[in-house]
C-alpha cells in the first residue's frame, strides 16, 4: 500500500514488515501492541524498522493505522474497537497477510454518518512540558476552550498539529517545537493534503461539514483539499481576536451553565501600558509583603541601555519600554487556582530565584549571555535587573485574572512574551537563544 507522511509519499506491504523485524528483538509494549506472526511488537518500533523514519516523526495511532491497513491485527485504538486480524492460509509457503477492505472506514459512527460531521481543534503554542494524549499536551487557553466544547458535541474530534498532521486526542506524543505559520506556503499545502489523507482513512468525506476552531494559517490551507473531495470546511470563529474567542465559547450553545453564569467583561489594565505606574525593584522590595501578597498582573520596562543590551544579544531591536507582562496566581483556565501573589513572583522568582525556575530570567540570561561562554551569573543578572529595569504590578480578584492576562495580551506586544503571541523573527531567535542556553 502506498501512504503520505509529511508530504512525502511511501510504499509499504506486510512482506517488507517481516523482513525489516528479521534479527531484531521486540522492545517493551507499554499501551499498544501490533501482533507480527503471533508475537506483540510496540507499533513505533515496527513501523520505524519497516520505514527508516525516525521515530518522533509520527505517533503509535498512525503506525497502527498503517499497519493495521496492512492486514496485521493490532491492540485496540479505532473509538474502542480493534482493527481486522490477519488472514492466514494453510499452504506450505506463508504468504502475506491480506487487509480485509471496504468501502468505509472502520470505528467512527461519521464513517457511516457523513452529516455528522467531524471537528478539529488547532494546537498551542504552550504544552505540557512531558509527553501526554493530546488532548492534555496543549495548554493554551483557547485550545482548552475548543478542546472541551468539542468533546461536548459528541462528534468525533481530532488536534491539528503542525508537525503530525491529525491527532486522535488519546495520542501520546511528546513536546515539541513546532508552528504552522512559521512553514513555506508549499509546507503548508502539503500539510493540508496530509491532513486530508489522514481524515479520508478514517471517514467517509463526501458531504461531510469539517467545523476548524483554529487560526487562519492552519484552516486556509484546508479548504481547497477538503472541496476536492466533497467536504466543507466551517469556522465558527473566522476573523475574531483571542479575547473575542473566548467570550465566543463561554457564551456558545452547550456551554455549561451558560444560563446561570455571568460572564464580567475583563478588567481595566491600562495602569500596566503606562510607565509611569512602573517602579524601580528595590522601590518594589521596600514596599514589604503586605503592598503586593494578591494575585494579579505585572509588566516589566527596559531602560535605553537595558534595550540596547537585550538587542544586541538578540540581534533584533528591543525598543525601550515594556518588554514582559505576565501573571501571578489567580484561578486558571482549566478552573484550578493558584496560591501564586505577585510579591511570590516579582520578588521571589524574577528578582531573587535562578533561570531554571523564572521563564523571565531564563529569557534575560538567553539574552545576556555571550555565545560560546557560560550563562551571565544569577547575581549579575540580578544586579542588571535592579539597574535598567521596573516593574508595574495590578493586583486583581483571583477570578479576574485569566481575563486580564487575555486583555493584556491583546492591548501590548511585549517582545520579550512568546507565549499566547504572534510569531515574530525576533521571538523565533529568543526561542533558539532559550534553547541554546538550556544545554549548557
């Protein structure tokens, strides 16, 4: 059979499956399993031995999706059901095992449903820092938004992800760095055939309406391979700001409660964009616990020279101004709260803890720091804090602060954020700076 992964096409039977596990010993089968002449195979392994593909290109639910195409019989993935075994004869010479074909796709009542439709969920940019199922690697607020609403419809649902394509929500994979809008228009073209590929091996499409709760540069690409096969493309939230987004889900139909729950506007955090509200650090340590102990908002202000310093380790211009803004504690959007206070993180982590705890200071030492050498010291860091930096703090009701962070996001472009933002050159290169200064 011939299959496409990431843009490029392969051809694959059950005869090269056998000849690739030759000499080779099965590793450990932790979830899933791909059974290979009566003896259990992890389905990464398999496929990866049978391919060449380096194992973190795909996941365990598209090596079992191949493989069991392929006619072999594999643990169970496909919305709880297992897919076909192999079929045996009882000549002298085995021959290769046959799939058992048809017409539809196996597991999906949208297989034989097409008007029941299928929703996609873009990824975020923030993940859990391990490998988890989908459906919990992506933090962003918004993707947990549409995560959940899709989950409600009882439609079968499925992650975009820039570097795998389509994934099922149960698939484990891990972290990884990479962003949709960031890739060539012939990436892009690609990838949504790919997608496509993917979502035609699991539904009938014909006629099918796709509903994309993603940005523009993950659903654009989608339209032209999705018409070609007969499906429409929906996107419920075209055109809308994240705060826009968001209010969008607490108001949608199905939301719970949605009658009994007042959703407030977000608060006014206008006193961070003016710097005249920003205080030197020791002026904020003299302030004592008391002044700053809630949860709340803050922004960091780089001076001339500060900006200057952060550019030239950059190589992009850092103008002067607010460079950070972030939050302190607060209750999150997943509902759980945080005893997290602005005093706790201004003082505590930005200005008196180390890199490997402050996502600030690892961003500064990223910055600072001159290539080839060791990390600039905690305590000069510390000490060219207190010279070119202020900081403006909000304290807020703990309810209040999600809704705030969103505002704030949306009214500045601090350049120092990659989180929740738009790509930018200067923030790829922080990217790498972070990464680089990880490793030493």
């Amino acid at each position: 059979m011939e299959f496409a992964h990431e843009g490029v096409r392969y051809s694959l039977d059950a005869d090269v499956v056998r000849a690739a596990l030759r000499g080779c010993a099965p590793e450990d089968v932790r979830t899933h399993w791909v059974d290979v002449d009566g003896i259990r195979w992890p389905p990464k392994q398999v496929f990866g031995l049978a391919t060449g593909l380096d194992r973190s290109t795909f996941t365990s639910h598209r090596a079992l999706d191949i493989l069991g195409r392929l006619g072999f019989r594999t643990s169970s993935w496909r919305s709880g059901r297992q897919t076909t075994g192999t079929v045996r004869t009882t000549n002298a010479r085995t021959q290769a095992p046959s799939p058992v074909r048809s017409d539809r796709p196996v597991g999906s009542a949208a297989a034989d449903d097409p008007g029941a439709g299928v929703v996609l969920v873009g990824c975020s940019g923030s993940k859990a820092p391990g490998p988890a199922p989908a459906a919990e690697l992506f933090t962003g607020v918004a993707f947990r938004k549409a995560r959940d609403l899709a989950a409600r419809s009882g439609k079968p649902w499925y992650v975009l992800s820039a570097k795998f394509g389509l994934l099922h929500p149960d698939e484990v994979i891990a972290s990884y760095d990479a962003y949709l809008p960031k890739q060539s228009a012939r990436y892009r073209s690609a990838w949504a055939d790919w997608v496509v590929a993917q979502l035609g091996e699991r539904h009938a499409l014909r006629g099918m309406t796709v509903e994309a709760h993603a940005g523009g540069a993950y659903c654009e690409p989608l339209i032209r391979p999705l018409a070609n096969v007969g499906a429409t493309l929906t996107q419920p939230l075209a055109g809308l700001g994240l705060g826009r987004r968001l209010a969008w889900y607490g108001s949608s139909p199905g939301s719970p409660d949605e009658s009994a729950v007042d959703v407030p506007g977000p608060p006014d955090v206008t006193s961070l964009l003016d710097e005249r509200h920003a205080v030197p650090p020791e002026e904020f340590l003299a302030a004592g616990r008391t002044s700053s102990d809630r949860p709340g908002l803050y922004s960091w202000w780089a001076d001339t020279e500060g900006a200057r310093d952060l550019s030239a380790g950059l190589g992009h211009r850092v103008p002067p101004g607010l460079v950070y803004a972030g939050r302190a504690g607060g209750v999150r959007p997943n509902g759980v709260s945080s005893t997290n206070t602005l005093r706790g993180r201004v003082a505590t982590m930005h200005l008196g803890g180390n890199r490997n705890f402050s996502t600030f200071r690892l961003t500064l030492a990223a910055c600072l720091s001159r290539p080839g050498q060791p990390p600039i010291a905690e305590a000069d860091l510390t000490t060219w804090m207190h010279a070119h930096l202020r900081v403006a703090t909000l304290p807020l009701p703990p309810e209040q602060v999600t809704a705030g962070e969103i505002r704030l996001l949306e009214l500045t472009d601090a350049p120092l954020n990659l989180r929740d933002v738009p790509p930018t050159p200067l923030r790829k290169a922080l990217s790498t700076l972070r990464s680089a200064i990880r490793e030493r």
